[in-house]
C-alpha cells in the first residue's frame, strides 16, 4: 500500500513538472503579440503607430492621422512589450514578497521603501548615489512612480515595475520587437510621406525612419537578451546570466556592489573589487581611489545608519593570502582607515559613522599583527592610537559603544596602547609614517619591535 502512494505520489510530481515545461515551452513558441491583452494590444499599436510616425529622431513629425504623444503612454507600451519578452524566454514571475526581498537585499532600503506607494522606480545611476535620500520632480505626470532625476533624463536612467516584476532601460517599440513581421500594416505607415515642421523656418528636416536603420535587427538583438540576462539574474537569482551581463552590462553590475552596495553575490563582488585596480596603488593612493574603496567597506543608509560589508573583508582576506599577494590588499585597507579618519572634506559622514567603520576595519586588520606569516606589527592599531586619533575622540566613541562588542578590539586597544612607539626615534618618519613603512620596517628591521 505504501509503495502504490509513493509511486502515485511520484506520478503526481512528474505531471506538474512536465505540466510546467509545457507551459515554458508554449510560452517560447508564441509571439510576443499573442501574450497581450486587448487592452494592452491596443495601447501597444497607437504606440507604434506614433514612433513610426516620428522616426528614429523622435522630432515630433506628424502623422495623417492623430497619434498618441504621451511619454506616460510610450513608457507603458514599452513595458508590456518587455514582460511578453521575458515571458516568452523563460521569466519566472515570483511571490510578491520574494521579488520586494529581492529589491530590497539588492538595491537597499531606500528604493524598498518606495515600493510601499509607488508601482514604478525611475533612478539615474548618476543621481543615486547623491539623491538616493531625495525626491526629484518627474519630467511626467505618472502618480504612482518614484523619481531619482534631473529633468529629461527619464530616458537615460532604470525602471522597476511592481507589477510586472522588471527592471529596464527606456526603449522605443521598433527597438524591441520586429514591428514589420509582428504588425505589417502599421509598418507601412512607414511608405507614406508625412508633413514636417520646419524648424525656424530655416529648413525642413527629414524623418529617419526606422526601417532604414541596418543596425536596428542587431541592436534589438541585444536589447532583448540585456533584458532576459539582466531580469533573470536579478529576480530569478539565475547565475548562469553572469558571464554574460560581466561582458555587456558592465557599469550596470558594477553599480550593483559600489551605488547599492550588494555584496551577497561573491562572484560579483570578486569581479567589482579586482577591477577598480586598487592593488595598483600600495602608497600613497589618491583620494578618488580611496573614495571608491570605501564603496565596497560600507554604505549609509536614508536614516544615517552605517551598513558594514564583511562578505568584502572576507574578500580581502582571501585576496591576501601569503601565498598570493600578503601585503596588496592589506596596505589598501590601511591605507584607506588613514583617509577615513584625516579627510577633513568627507562631509558624509559624522565622527559616529567614521568611528563604526573605523572600528570594523581595525579589528579586522589587528589580526595580521598576531599572525607570523604577516607581521605587521603596529600598522593598524598602533599607528591608529599614536598617529591618527591623537585627541582621542574616536576612543571616546569607542569606549561609548563598548568597542561595538567586536571580539578582541577592546584587548587588542590596550595592548597597543602599552606598546612604545616603533618610529618614535626615527627622524624621517616619526611626524606620520605610511603602512607601507610599517611593512617594511617588520621586514628588514630586527629591533624590539620586529617579529
């Protein structure tokens, strides 16, 4: 009796698979245009009928006949379009609160938070970062959309949609679909001739129409799978995706660890990290360097709290292996503790945001000075208490949130505070000396203070 439960239940279970691949497959087989609805099929066509019209140049040429000239009604069309595309390519639409944990592990709280009112995002990855905890005017009437812009860039900047679960850039319809094999008879408003403005009365310009457009078939190629690649890898977690976003959407995915601050993919955040370079600059990096560094060490939130990257410390440590490159990493993470606590311009953050993160990086860093294979001996907390916190604020803050309960920062303080000063009678350097001095002096200096 049980094995006849066990066998139907396997039945069962192989039905609905089967019965889930049927519907992938169908889904693949349609056309984009037999997945909308009516209503939706009819928005699309004026749409298309209207970009037709205006060419690629989207001048605002005249048609024969009414056209839509909403911006609100394009941006609409062009989402309908996008989730028949994914759809067709194996999209999976989620939970609700999977695809709203999603958005919020991913981009943070503060686009999250929007998503309570509002069923569109619009953000520009040039305004974000700066504007994240402001709200821009639109540069269109849409009630239920949320703005990170400047006016006239809704164009150039993202989209997430609540309701169809996608992210996207803004496209035009011939960009998407092939509009001459999927609507003939509105690609021949193509053919016709229409009136054009004449533009101060100087001279009349020519519509460029997109059939004319040779590189329009390779363009939309790519759009389309942008959009699979980017949404899958995003919302559907679908990691075989990344090979190709890396290689076609680079400073997309790069916004992704250094403006959001999403560390949780590890691959990603490897591939973010090596390409900044940092390993290049041992001494002495510049400010925008180390300004970008600290776009992987943490992220301020809308409320001023400080969120801490360890998947990015663990990174480090991994980067800084003895067998690898030891001290590369390592003299960065000194280095930018150094920038941290003297950048008087650094006008982001207050001396209890600075000290958090400060704290974090010095606790991580210590390790190395009771490590053998390393030795770094006062690199961190002794250059830290004789070179860097002279007036002691940030012990203060310190001693305030009880070393921020990191394991051994308090033990590991007041054992550098005991320690004598290993440049203190050294002429050349005793004013500031570098990390890359306290390396070497571990290295080649055999006096007391030496491993």
């Amino acid at each position: 009796m049980k094995m006849k439960v066990i066998v139907n239940f396997f039945i069962i279970i192989t039905f609905i698979y089967s019965c889930q691949g049927q519907n992938r497959k169908e889904n693949e087989n349609r056309s984009i245009k037999t997945q909308m609805k009516n209503t939706d099929m009819k928005l699309v066509e004026e749409v298309l009928k209207a970009q037709l019209c205006r060419g690629t140049g989207d001048r605002g040429m005249e048609c024969d006949e009414p056209i839509i000239n909403s911006d609100e009604e394009f941006f609409k069309a062009s989402y309908i379009i996008i989730d028949s595309i994914l759809l067709k390519n194996g999209y999976i639409k989620i939970e609700n609160d999977k695809f709203y944990n999603r958005i919020k592990l991913i981009f943070g709280d503060y686009l999250f938070k929007k998503f309570e009112t509002k069923n569109i995002i619009h953000f520009d990855l040039n305004l974000v970062e700066n504007a994240k905890c402001s709200t821009f005017p639109p540069s269109f009437t849409e009630s239920d959309s949320y703005y990170l812009y400047t006016e006239g860039s809704e164009k150039t900047g993202y989209h997430i949609v609540k309701d169809k679960q996608i992210i996207s850039n803004f496209y035009y319809l011939p960009e998407l679909i092939d509009y001459q094999k999927e609507y003939p008879k509105i690609a021949q408003l193509e053919d016709k001739k229409y009136k054009n403005y004449n533009f101060n009365q100087l001279a009349s310009l020519q519509i460029a129409f997109w059939k004319d457009d040779k590189d329009l078939p390779k363009e939309r190629r790519f759009n389309q799978q942008l959009l699979i690649s980017r949404n899958k890898y995003l919302f559907n977690d679908d990691k075989s995706q990344f090979a190709w976003l890396i290689n076609n959407d680079e400073d997309f995915m790069q916004s992704l660890v250094t403006t959001f601050g999403y560390t949780e993919d590890k691959k990603l955040l490897k591939w973010a990290f090596e390409k900044q370079g940092f390993s290049n600059y041992q001494k002495y990096p510049p400010d925008n360097i180390m300004e970008n560094y600290g776009k992987f060490l943490w992220t301020k939130q809308c409320n001023g709290e400080i969120n801490l990257h360890p998947n990015t410390l663990y990174l480090i440590k991994e980067l800084s292996e003895p067998s690898i490159n030891k001290d590369k990493y390592l003299l960065n993470l000194a280095e930018y503790i150094n920038y941290l606590v003297n950048n008087e311009k650094e006008t982001e953050l207050n001396l209890q945001q600075k000290a958090k993160i400060a704290a974090y990086l010095l606790a991580f860093g210590e390790q190395y000075k009771y490590n053998k294979e390393y030795g770094y001996n006062q690199m961190f907390l002794g250059k830290f208490i004789f070179y860097q916190d002279p007036d002691k604020k940030y012990k203060k803050e310190f001693e305030k949130n009880n070393y921020y309960n990191l394991p051994n920062l308090k033990k590991w303080y007041q054992q550098a505070e005991q320690e004598k000063d290993m440049f203190e009678n050294d002429q050349t350097l005793a004013d500031d000396p570098q990390p890359k001095d306290y390396v070497y002096r571990a290295t080649y200096y055999k006096g007391p203070y030496s491993k």
